[in-house]
DNA sequence: TTGTACGCGTTATCAC
DNA sequence: GTGATAACGCGTACAA
C-alpha cells in the first residue's frame, strides 16, 4: 500500500471524473459546475490532496511566478549594505502585485580569482535557478551569469550602464564629474578616490589599470580624473568590497603620515561614513583638516553631514521590477537623475601644504 | 521551420544519440564517454543548447535547489529590520554550500484583519513557490502559510517556541523574566512595555488579551509579568511593526503627560532605539529619569548603551538552514542561550515619586 | 466536460 | 564500461 501523495490524476479517477476537471476545480473555478467542482474538492480533501503541484505546473506553463536576484558579493554581505536592500525594497513592491516572489542566487566573485571549480557551481546555480526573469547590479556583459542567462532565454534586467539591453541606470560618469569639480573648485589638488573592489574586505590596495573594478567604479573614477585640473594628484585605493571594514583599513592605510590627501571621495556613504570614524579619531575635522564626499545619500549621509551623490536607489529597483512583471513598461534603458548634494563633510582645501 | 528553443530531445536527435546520453553527457560525465560527450556538448553549442531545462528537471527530480522565507511583514520592511537581515545572512551562511537558493515569500499580515482575498492570493503563493524547504519566524501552527506547507509536505523549520515540529529558538519567557527581575531590582514599579504588532506602523495601541500578538511577545510579556512584583504596574503598548516609526509614536504617546512610566522595555533594540531619540528630545537621561531596555543586542544597543537581552540572531538563521539542507544535523527543537546585558540605559527608578 | 497530446528531463533496466 | 529503451513525474490546454 504506498501511501504516495496524491496526485491530480488519482483525485480524478477516485472522484469519477477526468484529470481536466480536477485541474479546473482548483484553477479556473468558473470552467467547471459548482456541483463537479464541490465533489472534487470533497474528494481531495479525503485524500489530502493540496491542490496542483508546483513543479508540474510551471513545467507545463513554462512560468515559475519568481524573479531572481543575482548577488556576486556574498548574501551575507548584501543584506547588511544599505544600498542592496534598498534597492530590494524597491523591487519587492514591483513584485508585489503580481505576487511574485524574489529568489536569491548567490554567485561568487568571479574577478576575485575565483577558482574554475567555483566558477562552474555558480554557474550550475543560475542555470538551475527557477525564475522567469532576473536583476542584476553591476555584472558586465560577459559575465558568466549574464551569459547562461541570455543562453537559458531568460530576461534581464541590470542596472550599469555598462549593460546591452534593458537597464535602469544613472550616469555614473557625470557623478564622477559632478564629485571631481566640487572637489576642485574647493582647491583640493591632492585627492584619494575610495572604491569598492570585489574581494573581501580587510586589505588595502592600490588600484591599477589592472585592478578589477566594478563597473560603477570605473565610470565614476573616469568622470573624476575628467573633471579634475592637471596639477591633481588622485590616488586610487580600496579595502574590498563595500563595507564599514573596507572603509575603515583603507582610512586608517591613508590618513596614516605625511601622504594624506586633503579630500577622500568615497564610491558610497558606507564607506564614507567608516572613513568617516576613523578621521575622527585622528582628530581630523571633517570639511576643514579633511574633506569627505560620499556616494547614495543614504540615511546615514545626512547624520553625518556628508557631501554625497544623491541616487533615487528605492526607485531603481522599482522599476528594474516592473521593467520584468509589466509588459507594458517602458523598454530599453531608464536612465535616473542624480544630484550632488553638498554639506558640511567638504570645505576649502588647507591653503598652504607644507613640503611643496 | 519553428526556431523554438532546443531541447534536450533535439539535441539527442541531432547528436545522433538517445536523450538518456545527452542527460548524462550533462549532469553525470563520468557515465558517458569523453567521446560521446564532446560529441554530445559540441552539438548542443551549435544548437545553443544550455543545458538541461530547470523545469523539467525538477518536476522529475522532485527536488527545486531552493528554499523559502515566509514573510508576514512585507518585504520593503522585512529588509531594514536588522534582526531580520542577521538572521538571513546566517541562513544564507548555511545554505550557500549546497547552492541552495532563497526564495523570499511575502504573506501580507493575516491577524490585522486581512482580506479574505488577499489571504486567498498569499496561500496561492505559498502554494505556487518552488521550494524545497521553509523557514518562518513567530508563524504559528494555525498560520494559513504553516497549513498550507504541511499540506505540500514541505518541510518547515520556524524560530518561535510556540511551533510544533522542528525550530530553533529561544527562551522567550526566561528572557522575559530577566528583564523583569532587574527592572523591578531596580525598583521600577511602573513600566511600559513597547511590543511589536501585525500592523502598519503609526498608530498606538493599548494591547489588551485581545491584541492579536506575535507569539514571542507573548511569551516575554507572560516572563515579564512572572518576575514583578503585585504592585507594579504594568500597561503594553505598540505603536505597530517594528520598526523606528512605530518606536517613536509609541514613546511620543507614552513620555507625554504625568503618566510617564520609570522604565520601558522595548521588544526589540530598533524599537529601543527609537524611544531612546524621543526620550533625548524630551531632555529625558537614560538610566536616571528613564530607564530602557531593548532586544536582541544589534550593533546599535551597544552603540547607545543600552541594557538589552542578546539572542544569536546569526546562528538561529545558520542553524535553521542547516536543518533544512543537511540530514545529518539535530532534528526537532535548538534551544539557544539568551543573555541579560546590562549597560547604562538602566538604573535605579527615581526614589521618590510626586503625586502618590 | 472530457479525452489526450504535450511540456522536458531522469533514471532504472536492459543489451551489447 | 557504454549506450539505448522506456517508464515515469504532474498538470494544462486544445479540440472534440
């Protein structure tokens, strides 16, 4: 006697109808006669029949009722970036009316040198990922993600400008632009730009031409470099991937000696906001002794006083969402406005440096 | 001449070789040979055959590679509650080995009234959700989205001491108690405590024993109430979900007035947090004309000193996956330590008081 | 309402 | 050791 659960086949044959009428009684009411539909659903109740099968179901009407979400930092990480759940608020109220429910697909940091092993069960997860379509923040088009994606025929949203195909973006560049001729305008000619890189935090480097960076970065870093005078010296460093401990090691790495700049521009008000804590325990006054822009207007940008690039984060991942759950949405690419919001954390450059 | 996407069949077909081949050529090489499975991959790529489809998989295998987070609070807020996304990192810790995916699945909030509709449209998502597991936190056994599980046989690993089944959690009415009994050892006779409930956050409520409450408040209020003594007394309120907004026009409502109560006890730190503003504003010193305790001892309680009850948020997450995803861990119920830490937001209540 | 192809792959079993 | 055969897995939609 196999107690197996039941099926929509062995509903049907225990109530004395066929497989089409059970499938109607759960799914389209209105396709079948009250009377048929109470029996079968009598029926079912007896033998602890649930409804139809998930997994059957999207099998046959090739949807899933899941979007999925593309994470190459770590889940662990994300959740604690304001910045990523943001962006996921704004995505689940896409969702929402649809019913559809989010799925989370760890991939790992394929730039970081992952290892081809790694690489290959990444890439086993996306393909075996349920969704009808996903999101994705910063992935460049050939990344491997992006291609089992496109290979599997699933619709993408990313949200780097760098991406061929739907997008909701900013300008990333003219932000970079926007930092740099605050910066400048302020005298500032000895500049550290602090970007976010995909390993883990806790060791400072130095970014080279080399260096991986996350394509937000490197568009910023252009509309910086672009923006500021000849005479500049801008440094490039990050502590890892975006977090209070990569901001705080690369702070603590540059305001350290004679080397220290007179401004910091943060890749992100977490960042900023680490460096932030640690120039105060130099002593160093933000806007005065050091000037400090951050990247987002999170929340935390306003407490502290921080010059940032406002980005309407809550509004992209609306509509990377809807861009996917509506077909009448706008197609293509979104391009969202940013604005330099100026406070206290950046004031003149000191006007006399010692040792030139 | 359809150009619909190749299956698996198709490449068997143009590979010249049987389905049961090109299966194996993709998901067990070893039982194939490398011959037959050059053969096999070359074709599909000519194809632009990715790999076995994930529906059709899965609807063989049984299996979905994924499993699910029941939401009652809407995911917009489930993503800035830091217990919350504590407990996601630490569940995603667990899961990331085996390439599990999160699936995240909002259930509106079914005890504040919902709509039969929107009820309806939550369990057809419960339903619908490709999931081979669950977690759910303070769901109890009667939730409609625990029934429905059961019903699929999906199994289910919740966090709150009210489930029957497997769970992991803590002992909600000894922490309860712990707080009472400093409090009152500190001669605290007249307290608030500040839970959270089932709805938008805003409006203040005096919770009564018709209240609909999560089940850990429950329990601590019952713990709370257990280590006072008779003449304390005792009002409950909530000023909605948890969050900052319903903090404030909690402690708004309550710091208002000649009602004021000695001390507060705060159901969660962001809650704490929020009454520790509001009491700032109002020129309030914590430990002396206030005193206040949160929980679960997030970042912020030692940021702002305060007197909370720490609970290993991270590892409940870590350890209700691992329940899920490896068969060899405990089954039925962890019970994990909860710990009373005293900071300077508590102490001794204002000896002598006006107006008795 | 019902019969019945069809969606896509997995895996035990068998044959060589 | 390799490859093929064929029986599933569960529901949906179209035609009758």
């Amino acid at each position: 006697m196999g107690v197996r659960k039941p099926t929509l086949r062995s509903v049907a044959e225990a109530a004395g109808v066929s497989t089409a009428t059970v499938s109607y009684a759960f799914s389209r009411p209105d396709r079948v006669s009250a009377e048929a539909r109470t029996r079968v659903l009598a029926v079912a109740g007896e033998l602890g029949y649930a409804g139809p099968d998930a997994k059957g179901r999207s099998l046959r009407t090739g949807r899933t009722g899941a979007v999925g979400v593309i994470f190459t930092t770590g889940l662990t990480y994300a959740f604690t970036d304001p910045y990523v759940t943001a962006m996921l608020a704004g995505l689940a109220e896409a969702l929402e009316p649809s019913r559809t429910s989010l799925m989370f697909i760890p991939f790992g940091e394929v730039s970081a040198g992952m290892a081809p092993d790694q690489v290959r069960r990444s890439v086993d997860a996306v393909h075996r990922a349920m969704i009808d379509g996903a999101v994705a923040d910063g992935l460049d088009d050939d990344h491997p993600a992006v291609r089992v994606l496109a290979e599997r025929g699933i619709p993408l949203v990313r949200s780097n400008e760098t991406a061929a195909g739907p997008s909701v973006v900013i300008d990333d560049r003219q932000a970079g632009r926007d930092v740099g001729r605050h910066l400048a305008g302020l005298g500032h000619r000895d500049i550290v730009a602090l970007v976010a890189t995909p390993h883990e935090p806790g060791r400072v480097v130095e970014v080279t031409e080399q260096t991986p960076l996350f394509p937000y970065s490197r568009l910023r870093l252009t509309g910086l470099r672009e923006s500021l005078p000849a005479d500049t010296r801008l440094r490039v460093i990050s502590g890892g991937s975006n977090s209070a401990l990569a901001g705080q090691v690369a702070a603590r790495a540059v305001l350290r000696g004679s080397e220290r700049p007179t401004a910091i521009a943060a890749d992100s008000d977490v960042l900023a906001a680490a460096v932030a804590g640690v120039a105060r325990e130099r002593g160093l006054w933000l806007g005065a002794g050091l000037s400090l822009t951050g990247f987002d207007d999170q929340p935390v940008a306003a407490e502290l006083g921080l010059t940032t690039v406002r980005q309407p984060v809550h509004r992209k991942g609306f509509l990377m969402g809807r861009m996917l759950v509506d077909p009448d949405s706008e197609r293509g690419r979104i391009t969202l406005p940013t604005e330099l919001v100026v406070r206290r954390s950046t004031g003149p450059a000191p006007s006399v440096r010692l040792g030139e």
